[in-house]
C-alpha cells in the first residue's frame, strides 16, 4: 500500500471538504482566510518572503500542485518534486555536493518551471517544468564570471544579487530571461550597507554597528529610481537579518519586541513584549517566527498584527539546526541537518502543527532521467602522477543495453559499470593546465534508446617543487617510504634535515594527506629575491586566466612576527626604503628595487613575505585554492639571509 506524506493527505482532504478555502485559480483569488491562524490555503508568496527563505539557505519552492525540495545523503544532494495531489516522488536532479557553493539554492516557480541556481564554477540557474512534462534544462542560463555571487531578491525573472569586486561590494540586476547583468543604478549609494529585500521600487539593506558593546543591525530603506534613503531601524537585533515585510510595513525584533514601521519611516509600532525572538518571516497576513532559548528548543509562534498575542503553532523543536522557509500554504519548512552533512526536510503544518518528513520512512522515489556523479576531491591531477577517475552511474528505472564511454584529453576508452554503479578510468597527464574531460552513457528504456553525459574539467598542476614523487594526494605513509629517516615534529609536522647543513630543512605538514611543504635555507645567491616571482607563479596559464587570483606582499617585524601596516612606521627607515618597500606591498617591486629591499631587510631586522593565492574554479577538485609563498629574513648572528619557501592547499572559498 502506498504510503502518503502529511502533505498529500491534507492536499487530498482539502478537495474533498466542503470547507476548502482554496480558490480554483490558487495564483489569484480571493483574501477570504488571510490572517487567519488556522485557515491552510494557497497563496504566492511575496519577493520579500521569498528573500527570508532565500537567506536562509534553504531550498524549498511551490506552486499549486507540486513541492519541490532538495535533500542531501552521502554527499549527492538530490532535487526532489513532490506532487501534493498523487503523493508521488520524483528525482529531477542529482549531483555530487562538493562544498557548500556547489549545492543547489535560491529557487523559485514563475511561467510554469521551476528555476534553480548553483555554482560550479560560474553562476548558472538550471529549469524545469513544473508538471515534470520535459527534462531538465541543465545550464538554462549561465553568467560570464567565476566571481562568487549572492542572491537576494527576484521580480519575475530579475534576480538581485550582489559581489564583492575589487574590494567593493556591488550590486546588481540579473535578467535570467535574456541573460543580461546590469550595475543597480544605486549600487554606489549603498555604500557600507548589505541589500537584503526589495519590494516594488524599495530596496531594504543593512548595516551592522556596536551599539553598548553589542552587536547591533541598522536598517535603511532606498528607493531604486532615486536613491533617496530613510532610516527606517536605527537599531535591532542583529538576528533579525532580513527582518519581514507585510502589508507595507517592516518587521523586525529588538532587544525583547516585535516592532514594525512603514517603509516611510513614519508610525512605528510595537506589537509584542517580553519576548525573546529569532528568526522572523511573513505570509498571508500573518507574522512567523520563533523564541530563543539559552537553554531547550525554539518554540514556533504565527502573529496577527493588531492581536495582543501570538498563537503558538509548534513548541520544543528537537532539531540541531532551524531556520524558517514558509510555503504558499503557510507551511513551515525546516530542514535537519546531521554529522555527515546529510540534510532531510521537515514540514509543519500550518493550523495543526503536525510535523512528518517530506519524504516518509520506506518512500521510494522514481528516477526520471540518468544521473551520473562524480567522485568528490578528484579534480586535480599532477604531471606524470597516474590519475584515476571515477563516477557512479544512477541509472534510470529500467535501463537496458548500456555502454560506457570516457573521454579525458581526447583520448576515448570503453568502461563498464560494476555492481554498484561505479566506472573509472586511469591516465597519466605530461602536461600541466585544464584539460576537459567526459563521461558518456548510451542505454534502452523500454524500447527507447537514451543517452547520459557529464562533461568537466579537471585542472593539472606540478607536484612539489621540493620533490617531483609528492603530490598533496601523497600520504604520511608514500613520505615516510620516500624519506625513511624523517623526524616528527609534532602531531601533524615532520622535519627532513639536510644532513651537511643544519640551516636547511624542509617542514612538511601532514593532515592526511601532505598539504603544506616549507622549504627553509640559507640563501647563497647574490640575490636572493632573484628567483622570486619564478617560485610564486610556478602554476599553469589556464589556472592565471580563469582563477582569481590574490598577491601579497608584506612587511614583518621579524622580533614579534607582526605585520607592518606602513612602512612610515619604522623607526630610522629612509625615504628611499620607504619607497621600495611601499612597491614591494602592492606587488610592484622590480629587481632594480632589490638591492634597497635587501639593504632595508638586513639594516632594519625586518622579513619580507611575498604570496600569491589561486583559487581553484574546478568544482571536483580536492582543494579549492593554491597558495606560494617565499619569506626573506636576515641573521645578525650568523650573517646571512635565509629563506623560506613555502607550497599551501588551503580552503579559501
């Protein structure tokens, strides 16, 4: 017998109850139920409801008819319709989860299809048919950069977004209907404030501010034609975030009430007292939000504006993670989220507050089309270190005939699947940068020949410099076997000592695998700084033009190992000094300037430190940023210059 979720009996029972309130045409009707605690009905969720949701990084969307949900398990995050009438599940797109960027987000219904965005190395919003009538369209529309977005807003297909481009927060219109991204004509008034809502011609944006030694949120209102701002929250709650809009009015909590005031600025009110209130969200004039505890669960409570209490709706929330995502029927969507990083979705019903998963225990979906996953962390590889790929195939019900095919660097080679699912491939790259890579799928369903493919890239980089045979894919074990008589330093530090010069050795730091490897000695070229920009650009072309790329230089005070700000701030510096340590902090400093460089590190006992870091724009791959370094110093005791090398795999996204 086919079990039904929550959902789908109340949608059922609504169609059979002559109390229904949902209207025939559910995008428009009529407000009869609007305020009412304990009226379930459809009605289109604002732009503002939907930035709460958005903000809390949630994804869950609606029509009339289907609920659409993402859910995560052993990282394959997995986009689930849910047809509110039949109870049927189905798999519209899985995909491996690499990082929290790569998840699917920010969804929403318009025209009849569900949009959905992701990063995988550009931003990209994916569509579907909502009655699942065609396939996925994968890539639907795709933004020419690799910068790192937020999404804040929509207004039928403009999304609000903003980016952090040179050091300035930007704001922008993305027009995902004919792909066009155009500056917000008030982006520069915005200046130190966040944009969080927009609703009509009014953008909401915040700012944060100590206020008593506390964190604090001030929040302002602009109008997007001309700029004219109005103070509408001097200071809230910093949890607040987004704060809530309904009925022309601004929502928000402070210190222990729930105030709101007119976009204007004018009338504001207080609507409750002594109590203590997190999250807040609005829909078909009702307030959501939920108490705060320092001990126990949240409580969750729906408000009519101009009644002296709220009403509770759900108390003592068990979960470990709880942010509110309200659904056109006033359904409360949270998810849960364990350990591993699996996340499941909950639903609580708005009237009754009964709580049940969007998928039951023993639920099976069905699988509409072939999914294939990449195997995370493989999508760096390292000159002439083999290289083995592998995916898992999820095959749709009733697939037949199948024959694999991989393509890497235009070499093609058969596979086969294995029992569960798995294929690889092993190839060895002589050359470094990106290279494209694919893997193809050719079956039957029921009589239909159908095909899969997922095409990527995987980006080649040298090993370490230090040693060729080390990758930081090698392990503790491959460094002890290539090294017998390495030292440990400590916990996750070992030591290889050049035995005929104690000045030289190499730090190598192991958590798994090797992902720092500093190189220490004393520099006996005439000029040390020579070789510089030879070490700290050693990564391929491809990685310069398509990453983003950070240079650093800096100054340190070798006694207490601190950063100097200015080089003005060093006692007895010179002017010529100052000059070229000012070209070495932005990155310009020439071999002309290192004569007065290496003067100034020896005269004055300072470091230099110069590094670049790449992150890594491969959504596969095993770290998400490359780093170099070089430090210089000088010893007055032994009268030399040393220097420090140093290869990172740090995680900067």
């Amino acid at each position: 017998m086919r079990k039904f979720s929550i959902l789908t009996t109340l949608a059922l029972a609504m169609l059979l109850t002559a109390a229904c309130t949902v209207s025939d045409n559910p995008s428009g009707g009529d407000n009869t139920g609007a305020g009412d605690h304990n009226v379930r009905r459809y009605t289109q969720i604002s732009p503002s409801t939907e930035s709460v949701n958005w903000d809390n990084c949630g994804f869950t969307a609606s029509d009339a008819d289907h609920t659409f949900f993402m859910e995560i398990e052993d990282n394959i995050q997995r986009l689930y319709a849910k047809n509110m009438k039949t109870g049927k599940l189905t798999i519209i797109h899985e995909m491996e989860e690499e990082n929290f960027v790569s998840r699917f987000m920010f969804p929403f219904v318009e025209d009849g299809y569900l949009y959905y965005y992701q990063e995988t190395g550009n931003p990209t919003y994916h569509r579907v048919k909502t009655d699942l009538s065609k396939m996925p369209e994968t890539n639907y529309c795709t933004m020419e950069t690799n910068v790192s977005q937020v999404l804040f807003a929509r207004q039928g297909k403009k999304i609000y977004l903003y980016a952090y481009e040179g050091g300035y927060l930007v704001t922008k219109v993305w027009d995902i209907g004919n792909n066009t991204v155009e500056p917000l004509a008030i982006s520069p008034l915005l200046e130190e404030y966040t944009p969080s809502l927009v609703t009509g011609e009014k953008l909401i944006a915040y700012k944060l501010k100590r206020v008593n030694k506390r964190t604090r949120e001030e929040i302002a209102c602009f109008d997007m034609n001309t700029g004219e701002k109005t103070t509408l929250v001097d200071s809230c709650n910093y949890d607040t975030k987004k704060g809530a809009i309904l009925d022309g009015r601004l929502y928000y909590a402070t210190d222990n009430e729930l105030c709101s005031v007119e976009l204007n600025g004018n009338n504001r009110q207080t609507h409750l007292s002594n109590i203590e209130i997190g999250s807040i969200n609005s829909h078909d004039g009702l307030i959501y939000f939920y108490t705060r505890y320092d001990e126990g669960n949240p409580d969750l409570y729906t408000y009519k504006p101009g009644d002296d209490k709220p009403q509770l709706l759900k108390n003592d929330f068990d979960v470990t993670f709880f942010e509110m995502e309200i659904s056109p029927y006033g359904d409360v969507m949270y998810r849960k989220d364990n350990e591993s990083g699996d996340i499941k979705y909950y639903c609580v019903e708005k009237a009754t507050g009964k709580t049940e998963p969007l998928i039951a225990p023993g639920e099976t979906a069905e699988r509409i089309t072939t999914s294939i996953i990449l195997t995370p962390g493989q999508g760096d590889a390292y000159t002439n270190h083999p290289k083995t790929l592998e995916a898992q195939c999820l095959l749709e019900n009733n697939a037949t005939d199948l024959k694999v095919t991989w393509t890497v660097d235009g070499k093609k080679t058969e596979g086969t699947l294995d029992t569960d699912g798995k294929t690889r491939v092993t190839t060895t790259f002589t050359t470094s940068g990106l290279k494209d890579a694919s893997l193809r799928i050719d079956y039957s369903c029921n009589g239909v020949v159908k095909s899969a493919e997922r095409k990527f890239q995987l980006i080649v980089l040298f090993p370490y410099s230090f040693d060729e045979r080390l990758t930081p894919h090698s392990t503790l074990e491959d460094l002890k076997e290539i090294y017998p008589d390495i030292k440990r330093n400590n916990s996750q530090t070992y030591i290889l000592q050049d035995p005929e010069d104690t000045l030289h050795y190499t730090q190598f730091n192991v958590n798994n695998t090797i992902l720092v490897v500093m190189e220490n000695a004393v520099a006996k070229e005439k000029d040390p700084l020579t070789n510089l920009n030879k070490f700290i650009d050693n990564v391929p072309d491809d990685l310069k033009k398509r990453s983003v790329r950070y240079a650093i230089g800096h100054i340190i005070g070798n006694d207490m190992f601190e950063v100097i700000s200015s080089p003005k701030d060093i006692e007895g510096i010179t002017t010529e000094e100052i000059l070229a340590l000012k070209k070495w902090k932005d990155g310009k400093a020439t071999e002309e300037d290192h004569p007065t460089l290496l003067a100034a590190v020896k005269r004055l006992g300072i470091d230099l430190m110069a590094a670049r870091y790449y992150e890594m724009p491969i959504a596969t791959s095993s770290f998400s940023a490359y780093a170099t370094g070089f430090f210089l110093s000088y010893s007055q005791i032994l009268g030399n210059y040393r220097y420090m090398r140093m290869q990172n795999y740090p995680t900067l996204m």
